[in-house]
C-alpha cells in the first residue's frame, strides 16, 4: 500500500507541476492536465482516510473557501428547476466541474510531495518562457500572413498598414485571450515577488519580462490590475509605523500614474468617461463594453431577485441585443464582459452575495504571511472579473484552481511560509 501511495503521490505532484507549467498556454492542453491531475487525486486515495481529514482541519481553516465556492456551484445546478435553456445549463455546469472537484481537495489536502518553492519556481519560468515563445510565434505570422488565412481567422487588420504592435493585439487572443493570458503573468509576477524579493537581481528582470506581456497583447484592464497589485505590495514593504501616512502618497501617486498610462493607450482614445454616467443609453460611440452592460441593464428587474440560471445569461443578451437593434453585437455573441453581472443575473442577489462572501473568505482564512498571497490573488480576480466573466473560458477557472492550490500550501506549513516569503 505504501509503494502504491509512493507510486500515485508522485503521479499527482508530478502532473500538477505541468498544470502549472501549463496556464500561460493555450487551454485544450490546460484542459486535459487539469482533468488527468484531478484523476490523479483521487487515486492518490487521500480521501479514504478519515485521519487526513482530521489533520487538514487541524492546520487550516482554509478548507472554508472550497466549501463556499462548492455550495455556490451547487447554486447553479439547483437552478435548473426553472431554467429555460437545458442545453445552456448543461454546458456551463460541466465547464464549473471543477469547482465541485476541488471540495475534496480542499477538505484533504495534497500530500507531502507538494514543493511550494519548487512550484512557485515552475511557475515563475513559465511565465517568462511564455513570452518569447509568443512574441516568436507572432513574428512568424506577422510575415507568413498567408498562415493566417489558411486557418481562417478573422483579422481585423490591413496588410499594408498594419504594425506589428497592432497585429499582436487583434489576434494574441485567437491563441490565448489576453485578459487571461495577463492574469497568469501577474500571477507570476506576485509568486516572483514572495519567491525573490530578497533578491532584486532576479526579481526585477523576471517581473519585467513578465509584465511585457501587458504591453505586448494591449490588455486595459491588466495595466490597473498591476498598478493596484503593485500599490499593495509596495505598502506591504513599509514599516507598520509609517503604513497610513506614505501608503496614502503611493495609492495617489501611482493611481495617477494608472491613469495616465489609460488615458495615453491607443484602445482608450475614443473613451468617454461622461458615458459611464448614462450607461443605459445605448450609442455607437460608446465603448462596447459600457452598451454591453447598458444592455444588461435595461431590465434588472427580469433576473435580480431569483436569476435566470446557470448559463442563461447569454441567452438573454442575445434577446436584449435583438430589442436594442444591436446586429452586429448579436453576431459577435457578446457575454455581459463583467462576472459579478453575470452573477447576478443568473443566479440573482442570493447568489452574487454568496459568491463575494466565497471571495472574502480566501484572505479571511489565512493568516501570517499566507494572507498577503491570498489579498494579492484575489484583487488580481477582483479587478479582472469588473470588465470580463472571468469563468467564461476554462483559463480562468484552472487559474483559480491552480491559485487556491498554492494559498492551500502556504497555509499547510508556517515553517515553508517563513523560507518562502523572506
């Protein structure tokens, strides 16, 4: 029995570490590793024994998280008493499995085998090994743009104008959406920053490259997701005494220097901000994302009391899209762009309330040095979920899943926190 453990526990390791390796990918890979890993687990056969789970409690209190996030998914499968798309249902519960699969992992833990450093380091070199490997492929296509047309995508640009710099950012997300693709770099970033930040000669290159990506692919959102990433762990290096008075001229400093950086970007330029005040009025000057969310909620009263359901909600901006004469909207299949909207519609205020307090609970049960990761990671989703479902794609749930795993492992032992961060 204790070979087979031997055997199946270096399985398990071994196929999370090319999960992680894995998540700056595109997501059919991502995709099969999280399945076989989640396999693995249950072979592992930590599940079978009661003592794990008495041992897991007695640690951590982190188990609380994946029970809140299971209760939420259960949530969504009971809303199939009055959902009125199955198919739609079906689809988006299968995609969510993971958050049922992960309650046991949660409740019992990974074994011993589990390298907090070693896996921070896996994911550290795959974020910079992510991006030459991209930047390679799109030099490639940029002057082999008859591949292009071979795989039929739908490029936006023309031949004889086109810069590099744009034709990275039209078609970057045809391989890996941007949004996502950003959201691992600065998930590295921050496991770079614990991991190195007692040696800037590796940190400050490897966070550089990492955060090239932003510029590379174009990504908005992720430029005030690093910004206010940043603001945190800068704060975090003062000194307690002095938190309050300099952490409030950093929070100014750099928000303006955010802004700046918004206002000058080549997506932001036809931006209003006056439009965000009559967001229910729909016009073609908008930004799309502010008519996507002025569609949504044109009606709130049609979905914010009970929902619509798990995976209706695409359903119901195709319908509102259709009524507000927004053709091409329709033809693009635009979802609602922000997670706590689609939350809210499907599964009404019940279930967005729960959802935050399943958020909330990640920094709440941890403690010590563990709480800043867990803070970190979660206003890395907390500002990405604003402009975008986030679970729409299996990306940002293996993200999730793989970002939970590492919060578990700080929590399991005090003694790799302290080696770990300092």
């Amino acid at each position: 029995m204790n070979r087979y453990q031997d055997i199946t526990g270096k399985l398990n390791y071994g196929l999370f570490l090319a999960v992680v390796f894995l998540l700056p990918f595109p997501q059919i890979a991502l995709r099969y590793a999280c399945v076989a890993w989640i396999i693995s687990w249950f072979f592992e056969g930590r599940w079978l024994s009661i003592d794990h789970l008495k041992s897991q409690f007695a640690r951590t209190k982190f188990a609380i998280p994946f029970i809140l996030f299971a209760l939420w998914y259960l949530w969504r499968i009971l809303s199939a008493l009055w959902v009125q798309d199955s198919h739609a249902w079906g689809s988006q519960i299968e995609r969510y499995l993971t958050f049922g699969l992960l309650l046991p992992v949660g409740l019992w833990g990974v074994n011993e085998k589990y390298d907090l450093r070693q896996i921070g380091r896996m994911l550290v070199t795959s974020c910079v090994v992510a991006v030459p490997i991209y930047l390679t492929l799109f030099i490639v296509l940029f002057y082999h743009r008859e591949i292009i047309d071979t795989l039929q995508w739908e490029g936006r640009w023309n031949y004889a104008t086109t810069t590099w710099y744009t034709f990275v950012g039209e078609n970057i997300s045809v391989v890996k959406h941007r949004l996502y693709f950003c959201a691992v770099e600065l998930l590295g970033a921050i496991v770079a920053y614990i991991l190195y930040r007692r040696r800037p000669w590796i940190l400050f290159p490897t966070v550089a490259v990492m955060l090239s990506s932003i510029l590379i692919t174009g990504s908005r959102q992720s430029i005030v997701t690093a910004i206010i990433l940043f603001i945190i762990a800068c704060i975090y290096e003062l000194p307690q005494k002095h938190r309050i008075w300099y952490g409030i001229g950093i929070i100014v400093l750099w928000l303006a220097a955010g802004g700046g950086l918004l206002k000058m970007h080549p997506r932001m330029q036809q931006f209003d901000l006056r439009s965000v005040t009559s967001i229910k009025e729909i016009n073609e000057t908008h930004e799309e994302r502010l008519n996507i969310w002025g569609a949504a909620l044109q009606h709130p009263e049609d979905y914010l009391w009970h929902g619509l359901g798990a995976g209706q909600s695409a359903n119901y901006m195709k319908t509102q899209y259709e009524q507000l004469g927004m053709t091409t909207y329709v033809q693009k299949k635009y979802n609602c762009h922000n997670q706590y909207l689609e939350e809210i519609m499907e599964l009404g205020l019940f279930g967005l309330l729960l959802f935050l307090i399943g958020w909330c609970s990640i920094p709440i049960c941890t403690h010590g040095k563990a709480r800043m990761m867990a803070w970190m990671f979660t206003l890395l989703y907390a500002c990405n979920m604003v402009t975008e479902c986030i679970f729409g794609r299996f990306d940002g749930i293996a993200l999730w899943a793989v970002g939970m795993m590492i919060i578990a492992l700080f929590e399991r032992s005090s003694t790799v926190h302290e080696a770990y961060i300092d």
